[in-house]
C-alpha cells in the first residue's frame, strides 16, 4: 500500500527524493518518509515422519482448493515463531524443526509470504474454527490437491518434492 496521508499527523504527503529510493511520500511535518507496506505471513508445508503433509480444507480461502496452513505475523514475532504458533492452532501439531523454504510474493493481496517447511509427528489433526476439515496425505499427491500452478502452496509443496528428491 502506498500513502497518500501521513498516519501519524494525517497530512498530505508529498513525493520526495530518498536516496537510492527515488520518489517517496514525505510528510513535511513529522519530516519522514512513509515507505510503501504490504502484510507479512508465513506459509508452512507440515510433513510428518512418513513424508505425508498436512492440507486443510478453509472454506473462506477456497471450496475447490485444499491449502496450506498459513497467517499472518504479529508486530515483534518472528516468522519462525509465527508458524510454530498457527501450525499449533490451526491444526494442533507441534512442529519440531522448521526449514526455511523460500519467500514469495502474493500479489493479489499485496502479501509477502515466508515459507516453511514444518516437521513434526504425526498425530490426530485438532482443528481451529478457520478449518472446515484437514488431512494427512503423501506430499506427491499433495500436488494435485492444492492451488495449481502459479500458487505459493503448489510452489512449495514443489519445491519440497524436488529438494526431497521425491520427484525426478
Ligand atoms: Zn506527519
């Protein structure tokens, strides 16, 4: 998102040369540029010690789709302790290791998103009230199951295969 008005003060910003930056709006009386924002989440393929991932089914993301668990970070969280935390609520497992996947830009949502991959045991799914239903299913098969191609899942759960060498 781009500002127009400072959020502090409320003035009309005005684009200023910011170094390297180039044009950026400034508000003259706080005297600082607003640089552009976007929200940061954190994506996460689970996968238990058989090489299965964790997909849900969220009704208010997609009914054709299964995804990912996934949510946004909170100020002074970093994004490993983000997943840990929405892995835990959204599906109840508790991750053991985290291996950073890769970062990706979702914009249609103007979203940068963090990727992880998430071990943990596999136990029964205890699902939060965002989470119509989840499963635990062979990360090849994953593939079909999520978003298609051109999704951050899809490129994760690809990502995961090729790394794993699970797929030639
Ligand atoms: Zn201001």
């Amino acid at each position: 998102m781009r500002y127009q008005y400072c959020p502090r003060c409320g003035e009309k910003l005005k684009d200023r040369e910011i170094g390297d930056e180039g044009l950026v709006p400034y508000c003259g009386t706080c005297g600082r540029p607003w640089f552009d924002t976007f929200s940061t989440c954190v994506i996460v393929l689970v996968v238990d010690e058989n090489n299965e991932a964790a997909l849900l089914r969220q009704d208010y993301i997609s009914s054709r789709y299964h995804n990912l668990v996934s949510g946004y970070m909170k100020p002074g969280e970093t994004a490993e302790g983000c997943s840990v935390r929405e892995v835990e609520e959204e599906i109840g497992v508790r991750l053991e290791r985290l291996e950073f996947a890769g970062t990706y830009w979702f914009g249609r949502k103007d979203m940068l998103m963090v990727g992880f991959f998430g071990y943990g045991k596999k136990t029964a799914l205890t699902l939060s009230e965002e989470v119509e239903s989840a499963v635990w299913v062979p990360v090849k098969e994953a593939l079909s199951m999520v978003h298609p191609k051109g999704s951050v899942s899809y490129a994760l759960v690809e990502k995961y295969l090729k790394e794993k060498r699970l797929v030639s």
